[in-house]
C-alpha cells in the first residue's frame, strides 16, 4: 500500500521548505525538551539559569533559529492545511496575509525576547 | 516514486469508521500541528515576561510550574510533540520513498513509541507537583 495522504503538492517550494524545517526542528525540539524538562526542571527554570544558557553564543543562535524555524513550519503547516481544506479565493488571500502577519509578529518577538535573556540591548 | 492517490473526502468525518491508519495518521499529524502552533505562540507570551525583569520572568514560570494542572498539560504538551516528531520522521522516509510497504506499521509504531515516551517522562514531568 502506497497511498499519501499530503496536505502539498509534492515537490513545491513550500512542500519542500516544509520538510526541510521539520528535519531540522526534529533535532531541536528533542534537544530543547531534554534541556529543560530532564537535564534542567522546569520547575526550577530561572532567569539567571535562562541567561546563562542565553548567553552562550551557540545556545542563542540555536534557540533563536529554533523559534524562527518553528515559527515557519507552523504557519506554513497551518496554511497548507486551510488550503487543503479547500479554502480558496478572498479567504485564502486573507488568511495567507493574517499567517504572514502573525508570523512576523511573532519572529520579531522571539527575536526581542532572546536578546532580553542574553542581556543584549538593541535600540 | 510520487503516485496520485484518490482519498476521498477526509473531511467527511462521518465516514471515520472508513478510515485507514494512513487517515488517522494523516488526521494526528494535523491535529497535533494545531496544538503546537497554538502552544508556540502561547509560549512565548510567557516567556515575554523576561521583558518585564527577572523577577517577574521566574516567579511567572514557577508560579505556573506549581500549578498541578500545568504539569498535566506539559505532559499533554510532549504526548503531542512526540508524537508529532516520530510520524514527522516517518513521513520524511515516505516522501524519500523507504518504507513505503511499512507505512500502517510505521504508523502503529510512532503510536507505541510516542506511549512508552510520555509514560517513561510522567514522573519527571510531575516530580515536586504531587
């Protein structure tokens, strides 16, 4: 049995970001559940221990690109999902500019956030 | 090999009696996708509170740690992202094309593994709450 069951047309610009981000986010989020739910409590997490972590230049760029890359695939997914739902025409429009909003609304914010845990200041 | 597949109407959940492992991975995979992206942007609304100082970043995280229903969402939380990791990685070899013969089994697998997980964790996840 070889049936598939995908929300994208097979080898598309987004179906292909979308896998690329998923191969990535894979490693990342196991790495990030590990660091913080086994290896660091949640419950114990605090803003010293966060700006530790924060402050370690490969830590920060991972985290960062961790919630960028979450931040597409998930919008992406979302979208693809709408679309293959059978959303069309002045809906798809606005529900294609409202991801693309939220999105980097949302990138913008973790970007913020990050720089406030690493204890970096931009203007 | 990328073969056409008429699958019907998913959307029809009147018919999910129908529905082969291939559907109901299909239907997971898009359910806990909604659950994450949801999760995401609540995330980091709390952890904006960095932004507010340090104070009120740690008191807002263990406040919500402290809570007993937190933990059990948190659980929910890894049930749902782990799950979604292994049929994401499953679905990577689909598309590579390995495993195609193997994909209800796969699926099955992912389900197992994804139990074993969350059950293994439930007492870190918990500790120091009950």
């Amino acid at each position: 049995m070889a049936e598939r069951y995908s929300s994208f047309e097979p080898k598309g610009t987004r179906w292909l970001l979308q896998r690329l981000t998923a191969a990535f986010l894979v490693v990342v989020l196991a790495f990030h559940f590990m660091t913080l739910h086994f290896v660091n409590h949640a419950a114990d997490v605090t803003f010293a221990g966060t700006q530790m972590r924060m402050q370690q230049p490969g830590y920060f760029v991972t985290m960062v690109a961790f919630g960028l890359t979450a931040t597409f695939h998930g919008v992406n997914g979302v979208y693809n999902a709408l679309v293959n739902q059978g959303i069309e025409g002045t809906g798809k429009t606005a529900v294609k500019w409202v991801l693309i909003v939220a999105a980097l609304l949302l990138g913008v914010q973790i970007i913020r956030v990050a720089t406030v845990m690493a204890g970096v200041s931009i203007a | 090999m990328s073969q056409s597949y008429d699958r019907g109407l998913i959307e029809d959940f009147g018919r999910w009696t129908e529905f082969s492992a291939g559907m109901w991975a299909w239907i997971f995979h898009k359910f806990t996708g909604w659950v994450l992206i949801g999760y995401l942007f609540t995330h980091i609304a709390v952890l904006s509170t960095a932004m507010s100082g340090p104070e009120v970043y740690t008191s807002t995280l263990q406040g919500l740690e402290a809570l007993l229903i937190v933990r059990f969402l948190e659980v929910g939380l890894l049930a749902v992202a782990v799950f979604h990791i292994l049929n994401g990685v499953r679905l990577l070899f689909v598309d590579l094309g390995v495993g195609l013969e193997s994909q209800d089994r796969s699926f099955y697998a992912s389900l197992v593994l994804t139990g074993a997980i969350v059950i293994a964790s439930i007492p870190t996840f918990l500790a120091g709450a009950i």
